[in-house]
C-alpha cells in the first residue's frame, strides 16, 4: 500500500479529480495550503513589484493499494499540467503506508484502503 500526496494548482483540482475517477479511483483527501517553491507569483503594490512569502495550492491525499499507485500518478500528471511548461505545476509525493484500519468495521490493510 502507498500514500500518494500531490501538491498542485487550485484551479486544477476539479480536472485531477475526475482524472483519479476516471481511474478507478474515488477516495481522496484534499486540503487547501500554501507554500513556496521556485515558482513566482510578482504582484504590484503601490508601482513596487513585490513578491509573496507564500502561493495558494491544493494538497491531495490518496491511499491505494499498489496496483493503482501508477495509473494514479499518470493521472496526476497529465490533468495537473498547464500547457507553456512553466514552473509550479505542483508534485507528487509516493510514500509507504504501513497499516491502515477502518475504524467502522476494523478492517485493515488493503481491504481497508
């Protein structure tokens, strides 16, 4: 089992969502955070360019089993990516997921994702 953990553009949740769906895969987790990476976001303050501490993003959280770990991933990518190859597209993270249970019916394991 993994955890996938995305970090992609706000205005593209709605088409990595039905990307996942698409998939097969309709369990998912999402949190509106901030942060800074190498992309930049100028705005313009009183004729002066200033430059954010901190940008808008969407984290998505998926627990799959490991046979949906790369369709999920092409998925992410391919629904996440703005044409213009720029810079701050997001990431995604794959991390190991020990043990999960079902706090409803005590399942765990796969059988619990």
């Amino acid at each position: 089992m993994k955890m996938i953990v995305a970090v992609i553009q706000p205005e593209k949740l709605d088409e990595v969502r039905q990307a996942l769906i698409d998939t097969g895969i309709s369990r998912v987790t999402v949190t509106r955070v901030t942060g800074h990476g190498r992309q930049e976001d100028i705005d313009l303050y009183r004729g002066q360019e200033v430059v954010p501490d901190l940008l808008t993003k969407v984290r998505l959280e998926v627990a799959l089993n490991d046979a949906f770990v790369e369709p999920a991933i092409e998925a992410i990518c391919k629904a996440a990516k703005n044409n213009g190859g720029k810079i701050g597209d997001g990431k995604i993270f794959v991390l190991p997921l020990e043990k999960v249970v079902r706090i409803r019916t005590g399942e765990t394991g796969g059988d619990a994702v």
